[in-house]
C-alpha cells in the first residue's frame, strides 16, 4: 500500500526576516514594534486554525523571539495538549532585541556564523527553549545546516532527531533572481527526506559510523524540473510560491499547479518502494497585511487555507498521513535503509510540455537524467567524496554551502554550447560514414524498474537517422545500489542495413564547482590503464588527448573535491580515451569508443569514489 505523507511546519515569528528592510509603504521597520509583532503572532495563529481545522497536526517550531513571547509560548503548549502538535525549535527568526544586543550583528543565517558563535548561540536558544517549556526540542532546523553544526546539536541535545536542513537549488539562479543579493547558496543536496552524513550535510550517510543523529528534511517540496531550470522561490508547495510565481488565474484566484505539484509528490511513491513525502513550511511574514509581497492579503489567505483544505481532503480520503517531524523522523528509520535511494521520475506540470526528468540520490551520488537530451546526465554530484565543506564566517565558504558537482547543465553548458569548447554532460555519439548523431539531440521517455535493489530507468528507443541508415536504439540505464556505479547500456535493437557497423563514442564531459565561474583545473589528474600499464597526465591546459585500445579503466582525479570518477567498458573494438581541456573550455573528457552491429550492445560503467 501506498504512503504519502506530509509535514506542515509553522513558526511564530515574532519579527519576521523581511521585515528588517522596508514595508510595503517605504517606511523603515521597528522590529520591536508592538503592532508588528500582535500582526505576526495573530497570523500565525490563522495557520494554526487553517490545518486545525482541516484535521490536520503541526509541528510549531519557536523561534528565538517567540520564546520571550508568553502568549507565543502558551499558544504552543495549548495546541500541543489539544491537537497533538509537536513543540519544535527552529534556528531561524532569531533577530529580536535580546539577540542584537548580545550578538552584535544583523545576520540570521546560523551556518553562516563562526563556529564559535554558533555553539553559543545554539546555547541560548536551546536553554532559552527548555527555561520556557521544561524539555529539549525533538526537532530543529534553518535553510541550512552545516554538518559541524549539526553534529554539535546532536552532541548536547541528543533530543534532536529531525530537522529541516536544506534548500534544494537554493543557488545561483535564486541568487541571480533576487538581484544578486540573496546571498544563501546551496546547490547540491537532496529533494526529499535523508539521514545526513557527519562530514556533509548533503550527503546521505553510508552506514551507522556516517549517520549524523538526525533525519533532514527539505524546506520546502519544490517542482524538480521547475526549480532546476529556474528560480526555485517560485514552485513549490509553499501556496505563496506558486502565487510569488504568478501561476494563478488572476480573475478566479485558481492554481490548478499547487495541487497538480502536491500530486505529483503524491505520485512518487511509484518509485520508493510505496512511500512519498511532501512538506508545507511559511512563515508569518508571507502573509502580511501591509502588502509586501506579489499579492494582495486576502488572496495569500485564501492560498494557505486551499493548501491545507487540499491536505485535508486527502486525509479523510485515506491518501494522505500528516506527522510530525519527529514522528516522521522515527518512521523514515524504519522504512529505509542507508543505501536505499530516493528516485523521481519528474514531469513537467507547470508548462504542459512532455519534458521528463529522473533523480536519483543516494550516499554515493546526486543524479539528474534529462530525457529531452536522450536520456544524458545532466547533473552529478560525487556524494562517495564526503567532501568536508566548513561553512560561515572563519572559513573557506562563508555563504557558499554548495556541494560541488562534477556535471552541472545550467552552470557549465551542457550540450548545447558556443561555437567552440564542450558543455558538462555525460552522453553518447553514435556515428558512421563521417556522420555523428548525439543522444543529446534525440528526445524520449523513461519507464522505471527495479532489479533487486538496482534501480533500472528504460528509456523508449530512438532513431537515428544518418543519409544511408536508420538505426533504432535504446539506452538502459542501471543504479547499482550501494556501489556509486551508473551501468549505461545501448542497444542495437534494428538496422535499416543489418550488415552496416555504427561506431559508438561513449563520452563524460566534467569539470568542478559550485556555480557558473571555472576552479582552477590544474590539480586534475588524467589516467588510462590496462594490465600492466598506465599513462597518466597532469592537467595543464594544453588540449592533450591520450587513447589505449582495450583500456580497462579511464579516470579523473580531482583533490580539490577528493573524488575519482572512473569509466569502464564492455564492447567490439572498444578503446579507451581521455582529452585534457583549455583555458577558453576548461573541462576534462573520459570515455571509450567502439563498435555496434546490429542486436549487440555496447556497455559502460560511471564509478564515483573517493580520492585518497
């Protein structure tokens, strides 16, 4: 049977973050104004009645400001007794009075603070929260949170068992769509619920020795091609995202997307073995009287009371499970194990176009496959490095909590490029008589599978057309679970001529970051070996390619992220390569080529480990 379930998270922020700039009329805010505080609380009393009322619990998570708030307080533990809300503790909306005067400072992002300042803060707020309610918090969060700085809650508050703790694609592209001021980068992570690893917050943990203590969740359930392609504030099931998104009919006041999005999450349960999960997290401050925001109050209220009206629905209809977070947190425990991933098999629903995406996450790696490219990964991450990212004031990343990719489509090109160099892309050409056909350019559809614990995407067969041949060929990509392996399989499945011969140029375009500007390459090291013999070459920007036939292994080292992606191969005549890149397209290629005949196949594997 399947399960869907939802968390709905509110907060009582006292003095909500946008409230420190300006309001709607221009006039410089009092964060300690009386009013704004009264407007702030009686909306979050408004969210509380609208799940109530839809027989749905909540888990409050107090902010620092609402813990000197009696009335704040005495709501939380009414609705606790009454309706079987969880008492959380969230680290954001910590600006208050008390806070300024101790800290000095107008930042609000905990990870972005000096470690030294994080613990203390953590302190105050987590006493603040057991002076108030005579216990320690269950769950926690922020937008995100660093792994020292989770490892240090769960070491003194042991409690701790969720927590809200990343942004997906939380990157450049908001980042570029707040006018370059929104300086909270965090690219990278997981779009649903994982057990976090304690040297990455992004990255799932492997085992029990990884395991960080806790289950993190995402703010926010986001459209996972929408926030891919664009800017992730306006689609997700946040109602005033999709109105910030202006995706609503503005004479009805209708959004078919927010319900078609929460469906769709619905549906992923096809793909994780019957689960699903969806949350719904807003601040006070999106539903502000003094008209701050793309739309007017009552159309925000109108929003958040069809969203939990919709949750409700489904409830009474037996399709949906709302939770807590902590009871979440102890049910994710029982239902997955550490190397089981999450998959999604996407479509687009705020377009209507046929556009299909996969993601897969696991321990070892961060997936996206892009079917309107054949089927080529567009997006990976190499989670097998555990790559230790300190982030705040004091070290290397002070906003940046990104975890870096080794393919990235909308920072790095992809396959549709300039007129000269390659974009980061793992794909396949297929070619004969001097002509050469990219997957890239030949759109499908995917259809998911399991094969014991290997997940299996199998995509419709193309056809290739080239002037004296047609060649209808598919791709089966398989994610050996546990392992950080990709298997690619190309099927000959008919030739126009069966006597013909195709070559086959199974390619890895990659490089490393975090956002659109190029890191220094020149640590890189390229290597190609059989029994016995290896070539090895140290990135110099000099445009070098080696090859081996019968190559056993091609690979990359990349230090500065500690991880080797490695191919291996399987096929007629194949032969291994590597091509250094230049400074106009610093990017690195591995790959094999070979030969295809009709009904053989040609097979590759994509390894991702970590670099000595």
């Amino acid at each position: 049977m399947e399960q869907f379930i939802v968390n709905i998270i509110h907060r009582p922020e006292m003095v909500p973050e946008y409230a420190e700039k300006v309001t709607g009329h221009g006039q410089a805010e009092d964060i300690g104004r009386k009013a704004l505080l009264t407007e702030s609380l009686d909306i979050f009393k408004t969210q509380q009645e609208c799940a109530h009322k839809n027989g749905l619990k909540t888990t409050i998570q107090m902010t620092y400001a609402s813990l000197f708030n009696d009335e704040a307080v005495a709501l939380a533990k009414e609705h606790h007794e009454k309706y079987g809300d969880e008492i959380g503790l969230t680290l954001l909306g910590l600006p208050c009075k008390e806070f300024r005067e101790k800290y000095k400072t107008k930042d609000f992002c905990i990870w972005m603070f000096s470690m030294e300042d994080k613990k203390a803060i953590v302190k105050d707020v987590f006493e603040k929260f057991h002076e108030r309610f005579g216990f320690y918090p269950e769950s926690t969060g922020s937008y995100y949170m660093d792994a020292e700085l989770t490892n240090y809650i769960k070491e003194q508050y042991p409690s701790v068992k969720c927590a809200v703790a990343t942004c997906w694609e939380e990157g450049p592209k908001a980042y570029h769509t707040c006018n370059n001021s929104w300086y909270t980068f965090m690219d990278g992570g997981p779009w649903a619920p994982w057990i976090p690893s304690k040297q990455n917050t992004h990255a799932p943990a492997a085992n029990e020795a990884e395991d960080s203590g806790i289950v993190a969740i995402p703010h926010l359930s986001r459209d996972l091609i929408a926030c891919y392609d664009g800017n992730g504030s306006n689609f997700g099931t946040h109602p005033q995202n999709v109105l910030r998104g202006m995706i609503y009919d503005t004479e009805t006041w209708e959004y078919p997307y927010l319900y078609n999005l929460i469906d769709q999450f619905r549906y992923q349960a096809k793909f994780n073995n019957g689960y699903a999960y969806n949350m719904m997290f807003v601040g006070p401050g999106w539903m502000n009287k003094m008209g701050r925001w793309e739309a007017p109050y009552e159309l925000l209220l109108k929003s958040y009371e069809d969203g939990c009206a919709y949750y409700g629905k489904l409830k009474k209809e037996g399709k949906l499970t709302d939770m807590t977070m902590s009871e979440f947190a102890d049910f994710y425990r029982q239902k997955k194990s550490y190397t089981e991933p999450e998959c999604a098999l996407w479509r687009d629903i705020l377009y209507g176009s046929k556009k299909q995406v996969f993601w897969y996450c696991d321990p070892y790696m961060r997936v996206g496959v892009n079917m309107d490219q054949g089927g080529a990964i567009v997006d990976l991450r190499p989670y097998a490095a555990k790559l230790n990212w300190p982030v705040g004031i004091g070290t290397p990343h002070i906003q940046d909590a990104s975890y870096p990719f080794l393919i990235q489509e909308k920072y790095r090109a992809g396959y549709f490029t300039h007129y000269a160099g390659e974009g980061t892309v793992r794909s396949a050409k297929i070619c004969h008589n001097g002509e050469e056909v990219d997957l890239c350019l030949c759109r499908t559809k995917a259809h998911f599978s399991q094969d014991g614990k290997n997940r299996v995407l199998t995509l419709d067969p193309v056809e290739i057309e080239f002037s004296d041949l047609t060649v209808k060929l598919q791709t089966v990509l398989t994610f050996i679970e546990g392992t950080g392996t990709i298997k690619t399989e190309r099927r000959v499945l008919e030739m126009s001529n069966p006597e013909a011969e195709v070559t086959i140029n199974e390619y890895m375009v990659g490089c490393y970051g975090t956002t659109e500007y190029t890191e220094d390459m020149s640590s890189l090291t390229l290597a190609i070996e059989k029994a016995g013999e290896k070539e090895t070459l140290s990135y110099e920007y000099k445009c070098r390619e080696v090859s081996m036939p019968e190559a056993e292994k091609v690979s990359c080292t990349l230090p500065p992220i500690e991880t080797v992606v490695s191919m291996n191969c399987e096929g007629s005549d194949k032969e291994g390569y590597f091509k250094e890149g230049y400074a106009f397209s610093p990017m690195f290629t591995i790959g094999y080529n070979g030969k295809l005949n009709d009904k053989e196949v040609f097979t590759t594997w994509l390894n991702l480990e970590k670099a000595d």
